[in-house]
C-alpha cells in the first residue's frame, strides 16, 4: 500500500515504521525551531548514526552515558536545560531523566546541531565532529555522517517521491 511505499521511501535503509515515525518527529521538531533543510538533514544524520531512529531504552549504555534517539549525555542534557538525574543502583536511567522523553530528547538533539552549527560557521565537517567530542574517533565519527548525510531522503520528501513513483 501507499503507507508501505512511503515508510521504504522515506529513508534509505529501508526502515520499519516506527523509526519512520520518529524521523518525521525529528522533521518536524526541527522545523518548528526553524532549521534549514541543511540543518535538518544533518540531524537526521546523527539520529540515524546514532541510534538507527530508534528511543533506545534506559539499560542502554553509552561510553559517555548518551540517552534516547540522539544519546544526550548528562552535561549536554544538563547545558541544554534537561533535567538529568543520576543513574538508579541497577544501573538504568532515573525514570524522570527527561532525556528519556522522546520529544525532550529530540529537541535537545536538534538544539546542540544548531548550536554546534553556529559554532563553527561555514564548517561542516567541524560541527559534525563536535557533536561526538573531539580527536580522531570524533572526525571518523564525521566522516561516517557525513557519508550517511546523502543518502537521507527527508521524510517530507516522501509524499513527493510517492506521487513521483505512482505517476511514472
């Protein structure tokens, strides 16, 4: 149907439903903050490198302890104005840690994007490196988003790429 023909456009990668309903909440997330389609497509980059658009659950250990669709870590969810709270004794992420919210998680993800993007005006691959930190691991960490960054069809596009496909 019309539904399976978008979710298998909408990104390439061939995503299941749910991560194609997490990339459009991304879009459209990023548009209410106003982000250029560059910035979008950057974010949706990170997401998909990060965590494949999916809300990784709170067991979900990162090196730096990153959270949620856009692993925030403690001091970046704490910059961006999240509440944070410190892992329970099992080991999980507090229940109310808002970078277990989805809609928190994202706004903080397209926010340091953003935020990352006006720190390093006219440098691409900077701001994209920054968002992992620094050193070698984050430029290769760059270098794969970046790569990831052209085969991204934004999920806007396609309802376009549907009629497109239907019409030929």
């Amino acid at each position: 149907g019309s539904t399976e023909l978008q979710n298998r456009t909408a990104l390439s990668g061939g995503l299941a439903p749910e991560q194609t309903k997490v990339a459009s909440q991304i879009e459209a997330q990023a548009k209410g903050l106003g982000l250029s389609p560059e910035l979008v497509n950057r974010a949706l980059a990170h997401a998909k490198q990060e965590t494949g658009f999916k809300n990784i659950d709170n067991s979900a250990r990162d090196p730096n302890d990153g959270v949620g669709i856009f692993q925030i870590t403690p001091t970046t969810g704490q910059s961006l104005g999240l509440k944070v709270y410190p892992r329970l004794a099992d080991g999980s992420v507090d229940p109310k840690d808002e970078r277990l919210n989805p809609v928190k998680n994202i706004d903080a993800g397209l926010r340091l994007v953003k935020q990352l993007d006006v720190q390093n005006p006219g440098n691409r691959a900077a701001a994209l490196a920054a968002y992992n930190g620094s050193g070698p691991k984050a430029e290769a960490y760059a270098r794969t988003v970046e790569a990831g960054m052209g085969k991204i069809t934004p999920v806007s596009n396609a309802a376009q790429t549907q009629t497109e496909i239907a019409s030929a």
